[in-house]
C-alpha cells in the first residue's frame, strides 16, 4: 500500500468515525497536514509497528491533500457524511485494506490517549 493509499483510506475512516468533527478531533492530536501522517507511520516503522519497502520513503505522505478540502469541503451543511460502498476506491474491493486501517487507526487513538490529552 503507497503512502497517498494509506492517507486516502486514513481520511475516509476518519470522516466515517468523526464526521464533521473528523478534521477537529484529527488536529487536537497534532495532526494538521498529510505529513504528520507520514512522521506518525514511519515512527511506527522505527518501533517495527509497521514495515515498509525499500521504495517507501516519508515524502510520499508530503500534503497529498489539503486538510480544509479533505475534512471539511465533503462535510455537507447538515452535518453527516455519505455512505459509503464497499468498493467504492476505483472499483477494487477494499474491504481487507480498510479492515486494517480501522485497526491501525483506533491504534493511533489509543496511542494518543495514552500521550497526548484529546
């Protein structure tokens, strides 16, 4: 999975937990651009959280997208986000993929509990 994968399923979970709150809650635990993302994922690399190949390098996380169009532009005014297919992601079943990015994201929660106070 590239880094920009990884950031696009992280947003999508995100706004399907916390939607309108999703990039608030995402900024209370210091992250504000796509490259913290990056530094979270790659501390994890050091600590063998996680593993990478020889081809992922920190930039691939660098402001893939923008936070305020992100989280807060597919946020309609009455608040909820849409639902979502379980294939939707260019037609390839993702269901594997998102089932373990719910896993490494409620990890990251709980890792932020532990500290840094939400």
């Amino acid at each position: 999975m590239s880094g920009r994968e990884l950031l696009e399923g992280l947003r999508a979970h995100a706004l399907d937990q916390f939607g309108p709150l999703a990039k608030t809650v995402l900024e209370s635990w210091g992250v504000h651009r796509c490259a913290d993302f990056g530094e979270i994922v790659f501390n994890l690399i050091d600590y063998r959280v996680f593993s990478k190949t020889e081809t992922d390098r920190r930039e691939d996380f660098a402001e893939a997208f923008n936070f305020d169009d992100a989280f807060v532009k597919p946020v309609p005014a009455g608040g909820r986000t849409p639902a979502r297919t379980p294939d939707q992601g260019g037609g390839i079943r993702m269901n594997g993929i998102r089932a373990g990015l719910a896993r490494s994201f409620h990890g990251l929660r709980r890792l932020f509990r532990v500290h840094a106070p939400i």
